[in-house]
C-alpha cells in the first residue's frame, strides 16, 4: 500500500487565489506521482462534490475531496496558503487546503486512514504544527502520524489525542471508572449520535470527533456511530437503548434510522455537528428536560427492515433467518394493503361476483358502478400478483443485498406459477440469498469484478434457483401450501378460538415489531390470493381487531383513570385513539416503554379476549388494513365491534388495576430524587407517578 501522502503532494506556498485554482495546482501534483489519470475528469468530480455542500471549516481548513474513478489509489495533497482561499467556511477563507482523493473502490484500511485525517483536524495542536512546518518532509510525516517527538508541536497532539477519545468509550471505562470512585454518583447524560456525508471522507469523522470533544468537556457520555466510506459498524441495541438522546448530523439519509425511535433528537447537517457541537448537545439535552420525544420512525419508510431495529453485530443464525424473513415481509406489506383495500372497496361497490367480470381494458362503462367496481379489482388484483415475487426477492435482497433480486424475484414467481404460494415465496427468497452468497465467495479475477453483479450473478443464481423450485422442490412445498389452506379451512370451535388467542397474544406483544409482524405476515399470506379461503378472511379479522386493542385501551386508561398516567401520556393517550382505531398498535409504544410490566401484559390479555371473539364470531375481513374505516368490509361487523370494544375494556381494566396497586403499594417512592422524564412525573392534581418499574 502506498503512502497517502509525500513530500512531493506538499505545497507550502500554494499560489492558487481560488478554491478551483488550488484544486488544480494540487490535483497536478497528484497527476505527477501517478495517483490520478485524468486531471480535467477528477476536477470536475471534485468540482461537482463542491456543488453539493461547501467544503470549508471553521479554523481555516479547506477540505476539497471526491471519489472518483479516474483516482489510482488513496491519495491526500496538501497547500498552505499565505493568500487565503475562500471555501465557504462561516469564519472566513482558509490557509490549510487538504485535496482528498479517493478511488471510487478504495478498500477500507485507506479510508480508515483518511478518517483517521478528519479527526485530527479537531485538533489545534495538530493544525498548529502545519502551519509552523518549513519542510514539506515534515508535513507529509506530521499527516502520516510518524513524527510525535522530532518536533515540539507535533508532540502535542500525540499528548493530547487520548482527552476527546474518552466520550467515546463512555459508555464502558470511563462510567466503570465513576461508578468505582462515587457509587452514588447520579449517571451522566448519555447521547448516541449519527454523523454521515455525502463522500463519506471527511466531514462525517470530523463531525465526530467535534461532537466528541464537546461531549467531553459538558461532562455528557457520547458514542458516534460513522457512516462513512467505508461502511459502518451498528450501535448495539443496548447502548442506543440507555441512551437519553440523539443526534443526527447527515447530509445524506441515516440507514437503519428507525433504531433510535422515540427518543429526544436533533437533526442537523454535518457542518453543524463540526462548527457549533456544544449547541447541539446543550439543545437535545432541553429537549430530554421538556419530554420532547421523537416519534416512532417507519421502519419501511426508511427502507429498512423493522426488526433491524434491535439488531446487534454477532447476531446467531436465528436472528439473522428472522430478519431476512422480515425484511421480505415489510417490503410486501405496502403491495398487500393496496391491493387488499382496493379488491374490499371493489366488492363494496360491486359485490362478490364483480371477480368474474371481463377485463376493463376490453370493456368500460364510465357511467357504470359494476365498471368502476370491476376496475377496482382488476388493479387490485395486479397489486396482488407482485406479493409473492416482492416478498422472495427482498429475503433474497436482506441475505445477499442488490445482488439477490433477480434470482428472488424469479424464484417467487415461479412459486405463483406452480401454486407455491406464501410458503413457496420465502423458501424461493431464502435459496436465491443463499446462492447469492455462495457465489460471492469465490475469488473473481479483477477483469471480471465488473460482469459478476450485472451478468454472471444474475444469470447463473437464476438457472439454479428456477431448476430447484420448477422440478426439485416446488411441488412439495405447494402441497404443503394446499394442506394449510385446507387446515385454515376446517378450523371451528376451540380450535379456531384458541388460534385467535394465540394471534391476539402475538399482535400485542410487541406493538409493531418482530412478534407483532410474524403474525400479521401469517395473516396477509392467506388473503394475497386471488380466492382467499374463509379461514384466511377470519384469521386476518382476528389479527386486525387484536392489534387495534393496545392504543384504544390505553387512550380510554388515560380517560377514565387519568391520575395514573403523567401530563405526557395523557396528551399522547388523545392521539392513541386515532391510532387504535386506525389500526396502528404502534400508538401503545410511549406507554409500554414507560411501563412495560404492566401495559404489555394487560395488552396480550386484551389482544387474546379479541382474537378469540372475532374467531368465535366468524367475522371475516378481505382488507389487510384500515381499522374501523373498512367495517363495512367485514363480515358480521357488529359483532367484530363488540369483539374490539370487549378486548378494549378488559385491557384497559387490568392496566388500571395494576398501575392502582403500584401507587398504593408504594406510596413513599414518589418522593424519592429523579422526577426526570424516565424517573417519573407529576400529574395535573399534583400526585406523583413512578413511571419507570
């Protein structure tokens, strides 16, 4: 490997008086050592990374970088300038000019080291001692990290640099530490923050270690999660988890964003975190005092899976299988729920027989309801033939990335062609992953890295994925797919009550998540047919009126008993209405976060009491979603309601109940120190309630 940076790639009299100047003058020293190919090439790429965000710092640092194909390997130049060259900077222009180049595969221990570069030009020692500097030997070894003791402000830093990196390991040595010299020591606040920039280079390391060194000297525990180049290593669930804020400092989308739900956040760009950290971590900090929390993030939104949520690095194999199995299902569940609404609302217009009416591309009545019905389903029903492929190809997508599309998307519908299924789909998703993976094992010549994505991944994890479900393994599972149906299909008395309460008990364990989405998988499976049994419309009206249950019970516990409950959960308790009855069992999460030993059991015994009446009921339901808004859709829906309304009042009564005997039970605990938004709260009558356990 070579080095990032010599003598030769140091100016020390940059004569530039632009910032496109002195990209040139530097990119020439670059073009001269042979780490760049086409000089015009790579300085429109660093023009156009110049566009999207200026590149300037506050301290005089100007820090023109791009990736860039016409880049041979990792390469840092380096200008002083007596002039000044304006960057963009807040503070003015700058006489320190850093041009990073990396190659658009530059390998990670290369990025490491320009990472490396981002966070000492935090340091003023470390700046300090480039602009003191009179060889450029001495330069391009104070950037190396070589030179600690052969110059006195060089050694500076190398003395200083363990002081920011402190923060960092907060969350272990340096709380360990405290807790072993002042047990009763109150925990410091803790932040998780999450810094990202387009490039991924430079600004994001700075950012961190900005937000470091002010973490530091405010006495607050922080932990950066980088997002860079190359690539990222995820929190653990636990450290997001303790941790009492967040903050976001991108440029670009935060990936996995949906892990730091409900918690007090800022979200800002790079350049806040590096020009102003101390206002950020002073401005999450009010927003934790004042209760201010985010709300639940949309793990599908945000193009991830939910149950990446709680993931950790070292997941076991069930997790990572649970994941990929999840992973396919959030990216199915959009195709269900507008193909299932649309099919219900054609069937509420038309009837059940508008399923046996021509193609409306060959007949079409503007003036006819049967047309428009007949429309309805038709696109409905389009909607619905994407299921199976969607959900095998985005397994498929979670196991092996871009990569395992095409082989998903054809194993899953292959599965549609030979009546496979749901089954069918996630067997077809979990081979192409796994061939996928198979395949990238294999060391590939250079010259050939470029086909492999494009043509010889594609076509060969096609060929064998399409020959094991044609002729090896897709006639079992589709039998076994008929033998469910037929099971689903004979289900009466105790045994559909008891799969209703098992399905309760699961869509309110969780509230949205792994648990929670298993079930309503299970659900949507059986109606992403075009002739859905009668089992499969009662077990989804069961999981729907269960998974309405924990938001209703908790809005009606803070109406009926609102002493229970802080000023923040009151206001949330309004919006959980809308939520319950809109079928988002999300809208219990701030009361079972504050509370979980109570609000999820009483949940669970309300969520089974309604999956059993609606199996009981025989109520049926043909739309994956839509809460109260689709009762006209559902069979028996009177007695649907009453289910609801019956799970609702046993939830709410036992979740009253509970959090009673914990305020008879220990009065004295309310006066005890904290009252902080995760300690307790006063209510409006000026009675203490503990919210943690």
């Amino acid at each position: 490997m070579s080095e990032l940076i010599t003598a030769d790639l140091v100016d020390l009299d940059l004569s530039a008086d632009t910032k496109e100047a002195a990209a040139r003058s530097l990119a020439e020293r670059m073009v001269e050592a042979g780490r760049v190919t086409d000089l015009d090439g790579f300085l429109a790429d660093v023009a156009a990374r110049e566009e999207q965000m200026p590149t300037g710092l506050d301290g005089g640092i100007g820090i023109p970088h791009c990736r860039s194909a016409h880049v041979t390997e990792p390469t840092l130049a380096f200008g002083r300038s007596a002039a000044r060259i304006d960057f963009g900077a807040a503070d003015g222009p700058a006489d320190l000019i850093f041009l990073i180049a990396a190659p658009e595969g530059a390998d990670s221990d290369h990025l490491t080291i320009l990472s490396s570069l981002a966070r000492q030009l935090m340091n003023a020692d470390f700046t300090g001692a480039l602009r003191s500097a009179d060889q450029p030997e001495q330069v391009a070894a104070l950037i190396r990290g070589e030179e600690p003791a052969t110059a006195e402000p060089a050694a500076e830093p190398a003395a200083a640099e363990p002081a920011p990196a402190e923060p960092a390991a907060s969350g272990s040595v340096a709380a360990s530490a405290a807790s072993q010299t002042a047990p009763e020591q109150v925990a410091p606040f803790r932040i998780v923050a999450v810094t990202s920039c387009p490039t991924g280079i430079a600004h994001t390391y700075m950012a961190a270690e900005s937000l470091e060194n002010a973490a530091g000297e405010a006495g607050v525990e922080l932990v950066v999660e980088t997002q860079g180049s190359a690539g990222f290593d995820k929190l653990p669930a636990a450290t997001i988890a303790a941790a009492d804020a967040v903050i976001f400092a991108h440029d670009v989308e935060v990936r996995e964003k949906a892990r730091f739900a409900g918690k007090p956040t800022v979200d800002v760009g790079v350049k806040a975190a590096i020009n102003r950290p101390a206002e950020l971590i002073a401005e999450v900090r009010g927003k934790a005092a004042r209760g201010e929390i985010a709300a639940p993030a949309d793990g599908a939104a945000e193009g991830s899976a939910p149950m990446d949520a709680d993931g950790a690095a070292g997941d076991g194999f069930g997790t990572r299988l649970r994941k990929w199995l999840m992973t396919g299902v959030s990216y199915m569940v959009p195709f269900v729920a507008a193909g299932g609404l649309l099919i219900a609302l054609a069937f509420a217009i038309g009837g059940y027989e508008i399923a046996s009416a021509k193609s409306v591309a060959d007949h079409f009545v503007w003036t006819e309801t049967s047309s428009w019905a007949a429309l309805l389903f038709q696109i409905g029903s389009a909607a619905f033939t994407f299921l199976v492929p969607v959900l095998a190809g985005y397994i498929a997508y979670g196991m092996a990335d871009r990569p395992g599309l095409v082989p998903g998307f054809v194993g899953g519908y292959i599965a549609t062609t030979i009546k496979a299924g749901f089954l069918g789909g996630l067997v077809a998703g979990l081979i192409a992953g796994a061939v996928v993976m198979a395949i990238q094992r294999f060391k590939i010549p250079a010259s050939l890295r470029g086909i492999m994505p494009v043509v010889v991944i594609p076509l060969i994890s096609s060929a064998i994925v399409g020959v094991l479900m044609f002729v090896v393994i897709g006639k079992p599972i589709a039998s076994a797919q008929e033998a469910m149906t037929d099971w689903l299909n004979g289900l009466s008395g105790a045994n559909a009550i008891g799969l209703g309460v098992l399905l309760g008990l699961m869509m309110c364990f969780d509230l949205g998540g792994p648990v929670n989405k298993v079930a309503y998988a299970f659900a949507t499976g059986g109606i992403a047919v075009s002739d859905p049994s009668t089992g499969s419309l009662k077990i989804m009206a069961a999981v729907m009126a269960a998974g309405m249950v924990p938001p209703l019970a908790m809005a009606l516990a803070t109406t009926v008993r609102g002493r229970l409950f802080t000023k923040t959960e009151r206001e949330n308790g309004k919006a959980a209405w809308v939520l319950g009855a809109s079928f988002i069992s999300e809208g219990a999460i701030p009361f079972a976060a504050a509370d979980p030993l109570r609000v999820i059991p009483s949940s669970m015994v309300g969520g089974a009491v309604t999956g059993a009446l609606s199996m009981a009921f025989d109520c049926t339901l043909r739309a994956p979603h839509g809460g109260i808004f689709v009762v006209p859709l559902i069979g028996q829906p009177f007695l649907y309601l009453l289910a609801i309304v019956a799970g609702t009042v046993v939830s709410t009564g036992l979740v009253v109940f509970l959090k009673g005997l914990r305020k008879t039970a220990e009065p004295e605990a309310t006066g005890q120190a904290g009252g902080g938004a995760a300690a307790g709260g006063t209510t409006e009558d000026g009675s203490k309630v503990a919210v943690a356990v």
